[in-house]
C-alpha cells in the first residue's frame, strides 16, 4: 500500500519522523515523503536528524508570502502531487496552512487522510489563528483521527466525530524527544553554569506588533532586575519577530539572541533551562517531560493538559503578568519545583507504534 506521509514546518517534521521511521520498517508499506517546504531551512534541519530524506519538494517557501497565495499555490501542487503518486492513504500532523490543505486535496481526491495529533482546540477561531480553522477544517475531513490525549479525543467526540475513527495514541513528539535526549550536542554559544537560563521562543501571529513588544520589555526588565539570570533567544526569521526583538533587546550582555537552532541542540538547551517562555505548541509538550516549567506566552492553549497539571502555565503577553509570574518562581523554590516535577502526560514514547498498528491492521482487513 502507497502511504504518502507530508510534511511543511520544523514541528511536523519533528512529530512524523518517528512515524516515517516506523512505516518503513513495515513489509506491506510503500513509504514516499512529501515535503511542501513551507518551512525551507527549518525543516530541511529536523529531517536531517532522522536522515529522512524528501521523495517529493514542492519548495513553496516565499518571503512574507500571504496566506492566502500560500494556500493557493498548495492546492494547485498538491493536486499535481495526488494525480501523480495516487496513494492509498495519505497522512500530515497538526493545524499548519501544509495539513489543512493536504487534507482538502485529499477530499476533493477522494483518497483517505490520516491526521497525526487530531483533536486539539481553544474554541477560539482567531486564537491561534490560523491554526484554529485548520483542526476545524481538518477534522471534517479525516477518516483516521490519532488523538494524543484523552482531551483530545473528547473534543473529536463533541464535535460528532464517531468513536470507531478516533485513536488515542500519544503524541509523537515524545517519541521524536526520547529518542534524542540523551544527546548532548555543542552549542554555538557559552552557557553561564553560574547563572540560571531562561530559554525564549516565540513566533505566533497573534502576538505580531504590541504583544510582542510586551514580552520583549518583559524580558528585558527581568534580565535588569536578577543579576543571576542569562537568557538565550533563538529569534524566529520573520521580520515581524527578528527586527523588534533585535531592538529592544539585542544590546545586553547577558540576553543571547542567535539564529533558530537544529533539533538537537535546541534540546540541549531545554535540558539546561532553568523555565522557558514560550507560545510554541511543542514546547508545552517537551519541556514538561525533560522537567523544565513553560510559561505560555498567550491566553489560550488547545493542550490543557500540562496546564491542569501544573507544570505549565498561561501568561498571555502582559508585561506585568509575565514579569510578576517569572519573579515568583525565581524567588519561590516550593513553587518552581512544583512545575518541574517531570511528567509526561503528551505520551510515553509509543504514539508511532500504536499509529502503525491501525494503519497495519486496517489494510490487514482490506488484503
């Protein structure tokens, strides 16, 4: 059976290569890799680790390329792609512009679509935005929906998703970190062993303009504030994130700001972090299991999980909320090693086992 696996960002390239890997260690899987390259240098970097090397690249990176000419040029290569590879199944992770147009290509294609990490909502269209309309559009048009958590799997439920299309499998992402995080790799900059690390990521679209000048001041003025702290800021390239960033908090010499790092040694870095702040969805999911508390930099989160908890919590971009909630917990040791207890409720590492599974015992059922 032709199974199409696609992939467009850094994270969806971190969370299907345990996936890729397992499918083609499978007798009755023709495995092809499809990468869109929505992400060029950053995805490029994650396939690397898992020497995963792309079948199929659309190359469709642009600069400061719209969504809507984005998505527009996706369909069109998609359809080309479909028409050509004819798979039985094609499967993408997550809530990018690369999944949900996959997904209706496959619907107008009529060919069966699987969606890694289904389930996920705020319940706000806008917040994130746009990966809120993609689960939506996304999860009407899924015939396998591998949910990773029991929350998850729930969302799917009331939305009138039928139980018998829904699996509850863990998140990949926890297969991808175990697999690399006894790996400690050299880093392109010196860590103070003296002082305690706050790792930075931030890159959502909502926080573009005032919020993240907010953070940015945030930041800034506990670096000022706590002598002990470094912090280093792997600067996301688009301009709405890189230029402001590099102005408010570029000159201080504790703040490291460099460019995005490679999968393995931003692990590194998370394992040497103190907290991290972060609006990154795969972050919540990693830090936890390495022990590292999050501090979210929005208002909402579709993984509610980490949050209830207690190892992770919501901030928003209020520079006071960010600045008080940081202080407490350098000043608070009960209340730091509270969040940094070490669990992992996004999965134990399984998820591409348990995927492969139903994939292998439906076409199993079709022979």
């Amino acid at each position: 059976m032709k199974v199409l696996c696609v992939v467009g960002t850094r994270p969806e390239a971190i969370k299907m290569a345990p996936l890729i890997l397992a499918l083609k260690n499978e007798s009755w899987a023709k495995v092809r890799v499809l990468a869109t390259a929505q992400h060029r240098m950053l995805l490029d970097q994650v396939l690397g680790v898992f020497d995963i090397e792309p079948d199929i690249d659309l190359d469709i990176m642009r600069k400061n390329q719209p969504l809507t000419i984005l998505t527009a040029r996706l369909l069109l290569d998609l359809d080309d792609v479909l028409e050509a590879e004819n798979p039985d199944i094609v499967l993408a992770q997550g809530d990018t512009t690369t999944t949900m147009t996959v997904a209706l290509a496959c619907f107008y294609h009529r060919i069966p679509f699987g969606h890694i990490e289904a389930g996920l909502r705020t319940g706000n269209m806008t917040n994130p935005f746009p990966e809120e309309m993609n689960r939506v559009v996304v999860g009407r048009l899924t015939r396998w929906h591998f949910a990773p958590t029991a929350s998850a799997r729930q969302n799917l439920l009331n939305e009138g998703i039928a139980d018998s299309d829904i699996f509850m499998t863990g998140n990949t992402v926890i297969d991808a970190l175990f697999s690399v995080s006894r790996r400690d790799i050299p880093l392109p900059f010196k860590l103070d062993s003296s002082k305690r690390l706050i790792l930075i990521t931030t890159h959502r679209r909502e926080n573009f303009g005032k919020p993240f000048k907010e953070i940015c001041r945030a930041v800034l003025s506990l670096v000022e504030r706590n002598q002990d702290l470094q912090v280093i800021y792997p600067v996301h390239p688009n301009p709405n994130v890189h230029d402001v960033a590099y102005q408010i908090l570029g000159n201080h010499p504790r703040i490291i700001l460099c460019e995005p790092l490679n999968y393995l040694p931003f692990i590194t870095v998370m394992k040497h972090a103190y907290l991290i702040l972060s609006d990154s969805g795969g972050v919540q999911e990693e830090a936890p299991a390495l022990g590292k508390p999050v501090l979210v930099l929005r208002r909402e989160t579709e993984r509610p999980e980490a949050v209830e908890e207690g190892v992770v919590k919501l901030v928003g971009t209020d520079f006071q909320q960010i600045v008080n909630t940081v202080q407490y917990l350098l000043e608070n040791k009960a209340a730091y090693e509270q969040m940094a207890r070490g669990i992992s409720p996004y999965g134990d590492g399984k998820a591409a086992d348990r995927i492969t599974a139903v994939l292998r015992s439906h076409f199993a059922k079709c022979a």
